[in-house]
C-alpha cells in the first residue's frame, strides 16, 4: 500500500483511480478559483464601499454588457468540458473488458457473501487477482445495500430481483474496506468487508485451498446448489424436469432405447459430461451441456454426493 | 383616525394607543382563529421555530454520538432513529414550510400592497392542516421505531409497521398544506397587486415567492400519491415497490426524487428572495440583473422537474438517463451561478452597511457558493459515483440547505421582526451571533467534505479509526453553532422586553413594507390602498422618498393622503 | 371586536359592499377572478395526483403487457361503459345548471343541480356492485388477490398488480365522486334558498369545474383498465 491518499482522496487502487482523481482535482481548482474571486469581492466591496455617512446615496451602475456575457459564457463553458470528461469517464467505468473475471456478490443484512466461478465461496473478504478486470454481479436477498471501495473509486447500488454489475482492476497488492453506502438498518456501519488483492499465483492457490480442504461429498452438495442442478434434480424423490438423485446410486436404469444399465460412479460422471449419450425413459432429453467443463475435482465430488443420496 | 400611528405628531394627537395587529385583539380566540395573514405567519414562525429546535437538538444528540469512536452516548438502533428524525422533522416540518409560510406570510401580501391574502380562510385551514401533520409525526414517533433515514427508501420501509403509516400519512397532509399555500400565494400575487404594481416592480421576494409557490403547487401532489401508494403497499401489500411482493423499489426512488429535488428549490429559492431584498437594502443599490434574477427563479421552478435523476446515478437507472440528468443538472446550475454574482455586482460602488442581516445575508454568499460549487462537483457523473452517499454529499446539502436557506431565514427574520414585533433587537448581540454561526457551522460540515471525499459513508453509526479526528472537529463545530443559534434566538427574544421601539422605516428600505405602514402594521396592513410608481430597489430616488437626508424615512407621515384605490 | 376594529373597517367603507364582497376584495370581479384562478390551480394539482398512478400503471403496463390485457377482461366493460354515460350526463347537468344561474332560472338552476347529484350516486352504486362482484370471486388488490372457482385460471402472476392499480385508481377516483356528492348536497341546499343569482354564482361555478374533471380522469381511466 504505502500510498496514504491525498488530502482528498484516499489511496489510488485501481486502474479507475487516476482518472477519476485527474477529474475531481480538475473541477476542485476550479471551484476554488471562483470561490476565492467571490469571496474576495464580497470582502473588497464590503470595506470599500462601506457606508460612511447615513445620508449616502450610492451612485447608479449600469450594467456592463460584456462582464455579464462573460459570467454567462465562461461558466457554461467550463461545466461543458467537466460535463464531457465526466461523461466519459462515467461510460468508462460502465464498460467492463470482456475478458473481466467474474465473481458473484450476494448482500444480505448485514454482509457480502461472494461466489467464485469454481464454486468457492468467502464471506466479508472478496479475494482478487491484481492487474485483473474482475466483474462483480450483485444482487440483495433483502433490502437496498451499496457496495463501495473507496480505494477503487466504484460503488453500486444492490438491489433485491434484480442484478446490478461494477468492475476494477486493482494495481497493487494489499487490502483495501468495502463499505455499505445504502443505509440498511441497525448494523449498516457494520457491514464492512476488505478486497485482498493478491498476486496471480496466490490468487490461484487460495482459489483452490479451501476446495481442498473440503469432503468430496460436501463440496459436491455445494455444487449441487451452486451450479443450478438442484433445479432440474431433487433430492428427496419429487420429480422435477430431471430424474431425482435419490435412490440413483446403484438403481436399474432403462433408457428410452430400450436398454438398461446400473448407475454406477462412470455413468453418472458420463451423464453430467455428456449427458444425451443416455437419456432416461419418460424423462425429456434436455439436459445442458455445459458441465463438460467440470474438472476431475469436481466430477469426484459430485459423484461423491449423489452416492450419499440413498 | 385613532388607527395611525405617525399622523399623531400631525394631528398633535396622542400616540399612546396606536392600533396595530398584535393589539386590537389580544384573545387566545383571535389568534386561533385569526384569519389575518400577518398573524397567521406569526403561528407558523412559532410552530417551525419548536420543530427547529426539536431537530437541531436530534443533531446536536447525532454529533455527539460521533465524537468518538463506537458507542459514545447511545446504541445504533437509538442512533438510526435519531438522524432519521432530524432528517425529517427538519425537511417537512422545517425548512419548506419556515420561509414560505412563515415569512413570506406575513411579509409578501404587505409587499404587494394587499391587505390579505387572496383566501384568508383556507390560509387558516392551511396551518392546521400543517399542526395536523405535525402532530401525526409526533405521533409516529412515539408510537415506535422510525430508523428509515428521511427518504423512506423501500423496501426497508416496507419492512416497519405503524409508524411508517403515521409518517407517510403526516408528510401526505403536510404536503396538502404546502400545495393551498402556495396556491393561495400564487392567485395573491396574480390578483391582489396595488395599482401600478407591475410585474417588474415586484420585490424580488415576492417573486421568488411566486417561483416557490409554482414548485409547491406542481410538485406536492407526486409525494402526495407516492405516500399514498406507500400507505397502501404497507396497509393492503399491494406491491408497487417492495420486491418480497413483486413491486419495484427504484421505481419508488424515481416517485420520491420527482418530489424531493423540486422540494430543493422548495427550500432555496425564497432564501434567493429574501438575499435580493437584504443586499439591496443594506447596499442601497438596485438589484443587478434585476429580470434576470426574477425569471431565472422562475426558470429553475420548472428546470427543476427535470433533474431528479442526478440523485440515482449508482441506484441502477439507465446511463442514458444518468447522463441526460447530468447536463440538465448543469443547465440549471448557471443561471444559479450568475445570481451569485449578480448579488455580488449589487454590492460594487454601493452604501454597505454591515447589520447583523446584512452580515447573514453576506455569509449566505460564502457558503451559498461552497454548497453550489460543491453541487456541480457532485454532478459530474463519474466523480458522483464517488462521492454518492458519502459525508461529501451531507456537507453539500447542509452547505445549500442550512448554509443557504437557514442563514437567509435568520437574515429575513432580523431583517423584518422589528416590522413584526416593533421591536428593535440588540444589534451587537446580533452580529456576534451571526459571526459565531458562521464560524461554528463551517467548523462542523467543512470537515465533512474532507471525510466524505475520503470515503466515510453517511448514515454510519460507527467509523473507521482515520475518520475519528474529522468528527471530532465536526462536533465541536456544531456545538459552537448550537451557541451562535441560542444567542440569536436570546437576543430575538430578549428584544420584546428590553428592546427599542422601531420606527416604520429602521433600514430605510423602499418596499412597501416599510414606506407604507407602521411598526408593526395596522391589522388592515394599510390605511389606504399603496399606489406604486417605482421599482422595489430605486434608491437613486431615496432624497425624493424619504425627504431631508437624515430622515428616517416616515413616509407613513410623509405621504400626502392619496385617495383609497376602488375602481 | 374591539371598537378599533371597527374604526378601521369604516374606513375601507363597508357600506357599499354586496354581502358576498369579502373585505380584502377591491371588486366582485376580482374576488370572481380570484376563485376561479384559485380553482384551476387546484384541479392542476388533481392532474398531477393522478398522473403518478397513471405513470405506475405504464410502468407496469409496460413491464407486463400480457398479464394486463390478460386480467383486464376481468372488468365488464357494460358496467363501466354505463358509469361513462352517467358521468358524462352529469357533466352536461353541471354545465347546465351554471347556465341557468347565469339566466337568474332558479328552478332550472335547481333540477340540474339534483339530477348530477343523482348520476353521482348511480355512478357510485354501479361501482359498489362491481366492487363487490370482484370480491366474491376473491379478486382483491395485491397479495390478498386469489381467485377461486371460475376464475382460477386468472391466478397469475403480476395479476394483483394490475387490481391493486385498478383498486387505488378507481377508488380515488371514488373518492372523489364521493366528495362531490357532498359538494353537490351543499350546493343544492343553498340554491333552494335562492343564494345564487347571475351576480354571484361562484360556487356553482367552481363545483362544476371540479366535476368536469372527475369526468375527465374517468374518460381516462375507462379505456385503460376495461378496454385494452
């Protein structure tokens, strides 16, 4: 970190931070100029033209043509140009690269729960990548909260049934506050949490860390949930689009070529892989396909989980 | 003729029973069910006065929690209630009744030279509804918990019970009164004028009135139906912005901002009246740009509805909106801009006298032209997502609000309560309180910009330890500025007992107020119907009006008895 | 009143002043003037009270088209097509009864007086079957909307939004019909009494404005919640 900030500002995080800093000093200046004129006009003429005798009578100015054009056309002139770059920077900070890492952000009163691409998940810390665009997608399970990095010069309101996005790319390692700025209620100022930027290595062993840690059936459970199967796939036996994952471990199975087969670990791992390899009788062949990706980990752990649904 | 007062020297009768509208009828009963608007004003001054105090002692209570870090005096719950209380009390029960209603009743029918309002009795009717309001507020408050913040954002309001009903019904008929306010004031204005009292010799205040009134009249009725809404979405869930229940909670943000930022000017623009008229007289100078600054208040009045959305620039609107927001917010920003300097212009090669409204009215620039520059800053959009909800934000509207429309308030009730009480106030008491409310109220809230740009969040209970010497500087701050206020007050007050006898005419202004009637009025206002043939600011014609230099301007005397005015 | 008091009125010289004449009033012109200013700006401010509902409406209107063509057919559109005629007849009687006291007709003045007052309450009883026909079938606003037997089907969701804007709109609207009711009961009473004549009929006058716009937001209301 070491960057303490301006008088200001607070330290500059993100790739946001210079512009956005370059905009706020620029408008500053400006204001301060006017300001100190207006002051020092009001002090001048205040002593100046002070009122001597109780009998004075001032003498009538005309108005000056030129000065009150000028006080006109001056000032639109400058909020233009702090309007135009603002406005850039606005769109700036609306457009995330595409290539952005995403992450899932859940608030809830009162913390932020987040949900990594792999399924992992951390409360309060939100772990980046440095010299990463990182998208967050955010939503509330219950009332309006805002997620604010100061350091990152972002902030965005997050909104129940509805998804809302902000995005960065930190440039230094270290750890920087997020905080709520939608008042929430009792613990508002409490709902604190940290961005911990870390390097690509670390970012990518910690990733893994605590995946490692877990059960394989645990984890699976955790995908079960995390990567939507529990839409389609119950597991108490009701049927859903999908057959249910209770009792399958084991089961005979006949499919709608007429054939059967006992689900066993390599069926069901070539049923989330490929899944219209074999499809299920009376059940519709609409499963997606996009679990092709999974890794072994994960495969491991999901089968690991369904076999603990008897 | 026993109802003038300054004829007495003429017709060599006594003085000693002067009839005027504080004394013809001393009853409870003609006050209470008073129609004359000068009394009327007088209620509301003493009703917004209680809810000041109410709410400035809330802060002072806020301010005092953040001295230090954690908990100082109170807990989070007692806390979030607190700042929500003072953010309503002085929103609705405050600030956009206290110029209007209170000043600009008992002040602008005089200024046109009526001798009421053009409905007297629904001007009574207005101010119980606003006590009905009021007490409905109490009401809320005691009944339970309000933590909302002033806004009401849902769905956390949705989520309380009672208590919002009672405060969404409150602000409802309060905003009923501020709407028969303001059109009682706008058909005045338009109907009630003294012959010869063209638009462009109108006082600036009166136009600054009109402007208000407009804003009042148009914008009202949208807080009106969003609290009913509200009422009805916690009374019979009916979904129209709590998500639980399929509504949509940033449609209800549009609904409030539509209201709350025409409410702004609500609350600014007759304290852009109330500086024209104190510049102008304590400058003896005519008003610079005079047009200008009438229409523009006008043309802000109707700008203004279309601005609402720089307030939702992170709240998940479009960013085609949030830009198109942005530019208009710019456009209304000039015009205010060049009032500034246009009351700056007034005071070159002028006759400045520095009494104490004179002193607020030029504090009222200083700080009118952080809270303003600070506003354009806030408009830049991507600077905005910044700064949104930060102390940043806090200091900026306290800046316009408190720095503006509350010093032009304490202006405009110095300025006037010698026509009101007939009382003069004790001048040196006065500036120094005035110099100590400038001191006090930049100590607390500039402090503030510096925290809210560093990232302090507004609404917080508690705070990260580098924030900690900021709010303790803002604290003290405010306790300088809670003196500076008591000592204005005292010295208002004190006045009734100890004060001198003021004249007609103590600052020797030219508006009818003060020319045409006594010290205080006659409860007609007038003894004859004015006939203006002047402008408000002339005071090139001062030796013509007043008479010998030195004078203090009797025209109540002076003036050779014209004809009553009824064509 | 104080004997000053008195004093001071003599001198604005009461004397010549119509009863009607308010003293802070020049002329019964301006006092006329006045009123009716006065009225207008109120009937803007009933605009926009209603405005907001309509805004709400498109909003979801618009975020929901289908649900809401779907469920308004709900509403039968006889029952409000009859409130239309009945308020629109009304809107004719006003306007006649201003007519007459403009022509000093005391007995037209009257009998026009009593007929809007009658389409106010037709207006009003139709609404209440409605309402109550709606209830029957567990049609309420917002949550509380569960339609049973026939109407099952319509158990849909976003449909309580659409009720719970037709309940507020049209029972504002209600209320407002109700008001006038009370207005037109005044109204009628002082005329018997013969209050009004072509050199004062004020009230008359701005009742009948404040009922054109009943009319008005009615005219609105129609097409948007029954027919499309």
């Amino acid at each position: 970190m070491g960057d303490k900030g301006t008088f200001w500002l607070p330290e500059s995080g993100s790739t946001l931070s210079p512009g956005l800093d370059s905009l706020f000093y620029f408008t500053y200046w400006i204001s301060v100029v006017i300001f100190v004129a207006v002051t020092v006009a009001v002090i001048v003429f205040a002593i100046k033209y002070r009122r001597r005798n109780d009998s004075d009578i001032p003498p009538i100015v005309h108005e000056n043509k030129l000065l009150e054009t000028a006080w006109i056309v001056v000032p639109t002139i400058l909020v233009l140009i702090v309007f135009t770059w603002g406005f850039r920077s606005f769109l700036k900070l609306h457009s995330p690269p595409a290539n952005a890492y995403e992450i899932q952000v859940t608030a809830k009163q009162w913390l932020w729960d987040y949900t990594y691409p792999n399924g992992k998940t951390s409360t309060g810390d939100l772990v980046v990548p440095v010299d990463r665009p990182v998208r967050l997608v955010m939503t509330s399970t219950d009332v309006l909260h805002s997620f604010f990095v100061p350091a990152f010069r972002v902030k965005q309101d997050v909104v129940p049934n509805r998804y809302s996005s902000v995005w960065f790319e930190a440039t230094g390692q270290g750890e920087y506050h997020i905080l709520c700025t939608e008042y929430c209620g009792t613990q508002h100022s409490g709902m604190l949490g940290s961005v911990i930027v870390q390097s690509a290595e670390d970012f990518d062993a910690w990733l893994q860390s605590g995946v490692e840690d877990m059960a394989p059936a645990e984890y699976g459970a955790l995908l079960y949930t995390q990567q939507n199967c529990n839409v389609c796939h119950s597991v108490d036996g009701t049927r859903l689009v999908g057959p249910t994952l209770l009792g399958l471990f084991g089961r005979q199975t006949t499919f709608t070529d007429g054939t059967t087969a006992v689900a066993d670990e390599n069926y069901i791992m070539e049923s989330i892989v490929n899944p219209m390899a074999k499809i299920v009788e009376g059940y519709p062949p609409g499963m997606p396909t996009i679990y092709s990706s999974f890794d072994s980990d994960q495969l491991n752990a999901l089968v690991a989980f369904i076999k603990e649904q008897q | 003729m026993s109802a003038t007062q300054t004829v007495g020297t003429e017709s060599g009768r006594s003085v000693s029973a002067p009839v005027n509208y504080l004394n013809h009828d001393k009853s409870i009963k003609g006050w209470l069910y008073t129609v004359d608007h000068k009394r009327i004003g007088l209620m509301y001054l003493a009703t917004v006065s209680i809810a000041f105090l109410v709410a400035g002692l809330l802060a002072l209570a806020v301010r005092t929690e953040l001295f230090s870090q954690g908990r100082t005096i109170m807990d989070a719950d007692t806390y979030n209630q607190f700042f929500s209380l003072h953010g309503i009390m002085m929103v609705f029960l405050f600030i956009i009744p206290s110029i209007p209603a209170a000043l600009g009743n008992f002040v602008m029918p005089i200024q046109i030279g009526a001798k009421d309002v053009a409905f007297p009795r629904l001007n009574l009717a207005s101010y119980y509804i606003f006590v009905i309001g009021g007490v409905l507020a109490v009401t809320g408050i005691l009944v339970g918990q309000i933590d909302t913040g002033w806004t009401f954002y849902t769905p956390y309001s949705s989520r309380l019970g009672a208590p919002v009903l009672f405060l969404t019904s409150a602000v409802f008929i309060a905003g009923f009164s501020s709407i028969l306010t303001g059109l009682n004031f706008i058909v005045t204005i338009h109907k009630m004028r003294a012959p010869g009292l063209t638009w462009n010799r109108l006082p600036l205040f009166v136009w600054s009135i009109y402007a208000t009134s407009i804003v009042q009249v148009l914008a009202t009725p949208v807080i009106g139906i969003t609290m009913v809404l509200l009422f009805m979405e916690k009374a019979l869930q009916i979904g129209i912005f709590d998500p639980a229940l399929g509504g949509d909670p940033v449609l209800f943000q549009h609904f409030f901002w539509f209201y709350s930022h025409p409410a702004v000017y609500i609350m600014i623009l007759p304290a852009f009246g109330i500086i024209s008229d104190l510049i102008g007289t304590f400058s003896r100078h005519e008003v610079q740009g005079y047009k200008f600054v009438a229409l523009s208040s006008v043309a802000i009045a109707f700008l203004g509805f279309l601005v609402w959305g720089h307030h939702m620039f992170v709240s998940g609107q479009s960013v085609v909106s949030s830009i198109i927001f942005s530019l208009l917010t710019y456009l209304i920003g000039i015009p205010t801009g060049v009032k500034v300097l246009n009351w700056v212009g007034t005071m070159y090669k002028g006759s400045i006298s520095l009494q104490t409204p004179m002193l607020y009215a030029l504090s009222f620039l200083i700080l009118f032209t952080i809270g303003g520059l600070t506003g354009v800053m806030l408009g830049v959009l991507s600077v905005d997502v910044h700064l949104h909800d930060t102390y940043f934000v806090v200091a900026h509207f306290h800046y316009v609000m408190m720095g503006g429309t509350v010093i032009a308030a304490l202006g405009g009730l110095h300025y006037w309560w010698p026509k009101m009480t007939g009382k003069m106030y004790n001048e040196t008491n006065g500036r120094i309180a005035a110099v100590l409310i400038f001191i006090g109220f930049n100590v607390t809230f500039f402090t503030q910009f510096i925290m809210g740009s560093k990232g302090m969040p507004r609404r917080y209970y508690d705070y990260l330890p580098e924030f900690e010497i900021y709010h303790m500087i803002s604290t003290i701050g405010s306790f300088l500025l809670a003196i500076g206020l008591f000592m204005a007050a005292g010295g208002l007050i004190a006045s009734f007992w100890r004060g001198k006898k003021a004249t007609s005419n103590p600052w020797k202004s030219l508006t009818l107020e003060w020319t045409h009637t006594t010290s205080p009025p006659d409860p007609h206002n007038f003894h004859h119907t004015p006939i203006v043939t002047r402008g408000p600011y002339d005071y090139h014609l001062a030796p013509e009006i007043f008479g010998e230099p030195g004078g203090d301007g009797a025209v109540v005397s002076a003036q050779p008895d014209t004809d009553p005015v009824q064509q | 009143m104080s004997e000053a008091v008195a004093t001071a009125e003599q001198i604005h010289g009461h004397d010549d002043h119509p009863a009607h004449l308010q003293h802070h009033f020049v002329t019964s012109d301006q006092q006329f003037e006045a009123s009716k200013m006065g009225m207008w700006l109120f009937l803007i401010t009933e605009i926009l009270l209603f405005s907001g509902m309509f805004v709400a409406y498109t909003v979801y209107r618009v975020w929901h088209p289908e649900v809401f063509q779907g469920v308004s057919s709900l509403l039968d559109w006889r029952l409000g097509g009859l409130n239309t005629i009945v308020l629109l007849a009304s809107s004719f009687t006003v306007a006649m009864s201003i007519h007459f006291a403009q022509k000093n007709n005391q007995k037209g003045l009257v009998i026009n007086l009593v007929i809007t007052l009658l389409c106010a309450c037709i207006f009003l009883v139709v609404k209440y079957f409605e309402y109550t026909g709606k209830f029957s079938h567990g049609i309420f606003p917002g949550i509380a909307y569960h339609p049973h037997g026939d109407y099952a089907v319509y158990d849909i969701p976003y449909a309580g939004q659409f009720f719970s804007i037709y309940y507020i709109m049209t029972g504002i609207h209600g209320f407002h019909v109700l008001v006038g009711i009370g207005v037109f009961i005044w109204i009628t009473i002082r005329a018997i009494k013969g209050d009004f004549t072509s050199a004062y009929y004020t009230p008359v006058e701005l009742t009948g404005l404040y009922w054109h716009l009943v009319d008005i937001i009615w005219i609105f209301l129609f097409p948007l919640l029954y027919l499309i």
